[in-house]
C-alpha cells in the first residue's frame, strides 16, 4: 500500500471514530444496500470487464456525521477480484444550499498491486428547486490508482422527479490525471422504483476515450434494495 494511502486510512479511521464517540448520546440511523449490476462502470470505466457485478453496503448516520463501507466484484485481468470502499464526513444545509464534506479509501483484494489502493477527499453542494435537484463535486487525490499521483474530478449533476416512483437523472465529469490522459465522462439514465426499497436503474454510460474497450458507451442495468 502507498505510504500516503496508509496515513490517509489511518486518519479516516481514527476520525470516523472519534466522530461517533462524540455522537455517541445521539440518534444512530443504519441503512444496508444490495444490488446486481450488468456492469459496474465508476467514471466511464468498466471495473468488471464488462460483465455483472454484485454489490453492497451498509450506512451509519449520527447526526450530521456518516459513515459506511461498500464493496464489489471487479475484474481487473489479474487477481484482483473484490473492492472495498470506506467513507466517513459530514452533510448539512446552508441558504437552501446542501453541502457534503468527506473522505474515501478504497481498497482492493486479494492480492492487488499496492499502487491500486488510493484516497479521495470530497467536497459537493446541490440545491432543490421543486422537482428539480442539481450539484456539483469534487474529488481529490494525493496518490491515485495505478500510475497517477495527483488526480482530481469534478463533476456537475442533475436529477428530475417528473412522476412518483421516477427518477431522471445525469452527470458529467471531468477526470484530471498527472500521468495518464486527461478525460470527459458523463451518463444518463432512470431510476424506478419497483417497491418499498426496491429500485431498477437503466443507466447509459459514455467517455471521449476512442479505443478503449472499457470506456466505451454502453447501457447498464442495476437492481438494488436498501433496507
């Protein structure tokens, strides 16, 4: 693991655990998640190579405090077959405006390359305006995925309830990368929800990337539960 990984995932962990000591005579909300995915894309890139995924989680809120872990099947040709998200920061509202601020370890196992494990530090706002929501984010690394160091993303986003049950929404993005090329993701797509917790996503994924298999569109199709 990267030395800067390291401190990072000792700082999160050392954080998310004095943040829920002091929230400790608070009200604690936990959430689980489970889904299966045609294919697990993060940011115009296929993590299985292009093939299904099975995902899930568990979330803890106390106060304006959250923390959770998430993990997913992945397939990068080699022995890497599992990632394993940490996350913990703070959410709250200001003028109409919701901020979030926070941190991201993900990790990946067994037997990954060290240089796969990074940190990200994360920043977003977004405002409700009826049946409209929309944001922006950004994430920053100090020591990235793979070859890169420095690596930042912003994104802007929107979603649309025009009915109950549905919802539309989109992003784009822009990774920004010290080593690798920099490029342009967004998607597209609807979330139904089938019942109480139950929710189908029909989402299209795309890049500017030419010759890359793995960044090219596609259309991927997620069910997931929360409970």
């Amino acid at each position: 693991m990267k030395l800067t990984t390291a401190c990072a995932a000792a700082a999160l962990a050392l954080g998310l655990s004095a943040a829920a000591s002091a929230a400790s005579a608070q009200d604690v909300d936990v959430s689980l998640n489970a889904a299966v995915t045609s294919d697990y894309v993060f940011r115009g890139f296929s993590q299985s190579s292009e093939n299904a995924a099975i995902q899930g989680g568990v979330d803890v809120t106390i106060g304006s405090f959250y923390a959770g872990a998430w993990a997913s099947t992945v397939d990068f040709g080699d022995n890497t077959n599992a990632e394993i998200d940490v996350y913990g920061g703070f959410r709250g509202e200001a003028a109409g405006w919701a901020w979030d601020g926070g941190i991201v370890f993900y990790g990946y196992a067994p037997g990954a390359n060290s240089d796969y494990d990074y940190v990200e530090l994360k920043g977003a706002v977004s405002r409700a305006i009826g049946p409209v929501t929309a944001g922006a984010a950004v994430y920053f690394s100090p020591d990235f995925f793979g070859v890169d160091d420095e690596a930042t993303y912003y994104e802007v986003n929107a979603a649309f309830t025009p009915i109950e049950k549905l919802s539309v929404s989109g992003a784009v993005g822009q990774q920004l990368l010290n080593v690798s090329d920099d490029y342009v993701t967004w998607n597209l797509g609807a979330t139904y929800a089938l019942d109480d917790g139950l929710g189908l996503d029909v989402r299209y994924h795309d890049t500017d990337i030419d010759g890359v298999p793995g960044a090219a569109d596609r259309f991927v199709v997620t069910l997931k539960a929360t409970f």
